[in-house]
C-alpha cells in the first residue's frame, strides 16, 4: 500500500525527530552538568558517588535509572530506595536516597552495631568498618553476641534475623513504652528483660508464635505489672508467672 503525501510527511518528520533527539543526545553540551546526592545519612556520599561513577554515565538524556538503582542497592545494603529527579534546564540529576530504618542496638564489646528489622548492619562504612552512632544508642538492644561473629558481615544470619523480624518486633509493640533488652546469648534459651525489669523466659524459636499469643493474654489479665518478676515461656503449655513476695 503506498503512502499518501500526508503520510510520507509525517514519516519523514518522525525520523528527523528521532535523528535530531540522538544528535543531541551524544552532543557534549547535553552530558550532566551536577549530580546532586540527598536523603543519605549513615551511608557517606562518597560511595554513592563512586558507585554511581562505575556506571561511566555522563549523558543526561540517556540517564539509565534502572541500572543505577539496582547498583547502588546491591553494592550498599544499607540503602533500601532510591528515586531520581531530573533538571532539565540546567541538566541536574538528583538522586534521592531512602536508608533502612534503625531498629535495634547490638551490643558486641567493644562494638556496637545498628542492625534493621531485617538483621542489615547499619553502621558499616564500604570497608566494613564499624563507626559510632550516639544518636542511635537509644535503641532494644541485643546481647549474646560476640564482636568476632559480627566481624566482616553485613546482614545477621537468617536464624538471627528471622528473630529479630518476629520475635523482637512483636515484644518492641508491646513494650513501646519501656523498651526491650534481648538476650541471644544461647538461641535455645532466648530472654528479655523489659525496663521494668521484668525478665521474660522465651526458650527456643519453637511455637514462638504460640509463646507470644500466651504472653499478650497473661499482661492483658494482669493488673499490676510492677509486681511482675518474670513470666517463663519456655513451655507454653505450662506457663509460669513469678510474682515478687
């Protein structure tokens, strides 16, 4: 079928387009003239920048989000988002930064470690060196575990994670107010100690769900907590509540 006059205008008008648009595309005046870096905070914007350079990008139009994103959250874990603005007069790329959230303070001597819900270690610098957070200390906090095991990860293993995710989410909720102090020293006798000093014997990860459903219903039914000295868990068929004499 051949075109009409109409149709053979309006094509070669689209290639002149699209010619055009890749002709200033690789012209050098249309290559970024600033990336901009915001949001970040515990993650330094040096190893974004050097992340986002490994790309070799330059060009503005062309700017490939998809691969940059995915770069930069596989190589910093501690990087959970990232979105992207453009300024197209002064050919400005923004990249905004979304960190994982603090949850919990682990307590390793002589270090400490700011994981997230996910059991993702925080305060890591590209070297996998630890750095202090003072404005973090004011987290739950895990005990048990040692420096050495915590030494050149970045994520908690799963069984550690699984716990922090479930476990340790569930007894923050209820205890919002005091705060949680987690003891993971042996992952078959888990404990808490609330800030009211109420220790709550868990035992092993088994029927965690269970131990937890049973432990809500008993602070529910109990009218004076400050009389609590520890409830035990740890056969949640047989539940025991220690009261102070």
């Amino acid at each position: 079928m051949q075109l009409n006059k109409r149709g053979k205008i309006l094509i070669t008008f689209l290639v002149f387009v699209v010619f055009l648009f890749v002709l200033m595309s690789y012209m050098p005046n249309y290559h970024i003239s600033e990336t901009k870096i915001t949001g970040n905070d515990l993650v330094e914007e040096s190893w974004i920048r050097e992340v986002v350079t490994s790309c070799n990008v330059n060009n503005f139009f062309l700017y490939p989000k998809k691969k940059i994103k995915r770069k930069i959250i596989s190589e910093i874990p501690q990087i959970n988002h990232v979105g992207f603005s453009k300024n197209w007069f002064k050919r400005v790329v923004t990249i905004k930064i979304a960190e994982r959230k603090p949850f919990a303070n682990i307590v390793a001597y002589p270090k400490h470690y700011i994981v997230d819900i996910e059991g993702v270690i925080l305060n890591l610098d590209k070297q996998l060196e630890v750095f202090t957070v003072e404005k973090l200390m004011d987290l739950p906090i895990i005990s048990g575990l040692s420096n050495e095991s915590l030494v050149g990860i970045r994520k908690l293993s799963d069984n550690y994670s699984k716990i922090i995710k479930t476990t340790l989410k569930y007894l923050v909720d209820i205890f919002k107010e005091g705060g949680v102090k987690f003891n993971l020293t042996d992952i078959d006798d888990i404990s808490v100690l609330t800030q009211d000093l109420i220790e709550i014997k868990l035992g092993s990860a088994n029927d965690m769900k269970k131990k937890l459903d049973i432990l809500n219903s008993l602070l529910t039914n109990i009218i004076n907590t400050e009389k609590l000295e520890y409830i035990d868990l740890r056969y949640p068929d047989y539940p025991v509540v220690k009261l102070i004499n």
